[in-house]
C-alpha cells in the first residue's frame, strides 16, 4: 500500500508521523517492514527510497508537538487540529537499506 506523507528524520532514522487509526499505522502494527521514497519536487529524476522497520512508536505530546513542526515546515503554518480524528504518533523507522538516484546517475 502506498501513502503521500510528510517525512522527518533524527540522527539514525526517518520519522513518519499518523494517527492510530489510519490504514498506515495499522498496517505497521502488523508487519514493522517499510519502504519510504522520497522525491525532489523540482526534479522526478532525483530520490532516495529507503527500507526498513518501524521500530518504535511514540505517542502523547510528542507525536503532537512533531506534527507541528511537519507542519511548518511543509506548510508554512500551523497544523489544522480539526482534521486529527485519533492519537497522533511517529513512527520511528530504522534504515537497512538506502538508495539514492541523481538525475545523472
């Protein structure tokens, strides 16, 4: 299954963040397996697509305060709190295999 979705990352993983009830979380409740390609907007031929586990989810004020901060940074603004429907949490994916690809490559 395949999700359009912000992406962060820390010193070691990529960060997704979603709420509980979506299809996204659910589907990394059962299988912790993930692949996350991520596309420069001004240019389709340069990527990276990493796989990987999820493996750890963070709830609580943390998941909250981080969709703020995606926010910002993809929006320019605040999130909108009416669209959260359930508990927000980020899904802390570890790397085990990256890929980058340039235009040129």
């Amino acid at each position: 299954m395949t999700h359009v979705t912000w992406v962060d990352c820390d010193d070691d993983h990529l960060l997704v963040n979603t709420e509980v009830h979506r299809r996204k979380y659910q589907n990394v409740v059962a299988d912790p397996r993930v692949a996350v390609m991520i596309m420069d907007s001004n240019d389709d031929q340069r990527y990276a697509d990493v796989s990987g586990r999820v493996v750890e989810r963070i709830t609580g004020p943390q998941a909250r305060e981080h969709i703020e901060k995606l926010a910002q940074r993809y929006m320019g603004q605040p999130f909108n709190a009416g669209l959260i429907r359930s508990e927000r949490v980020i899904l802390r994916i570890e790397p085990d295999r990256q890929r980058v690809r340039h235009a040129s490559s």
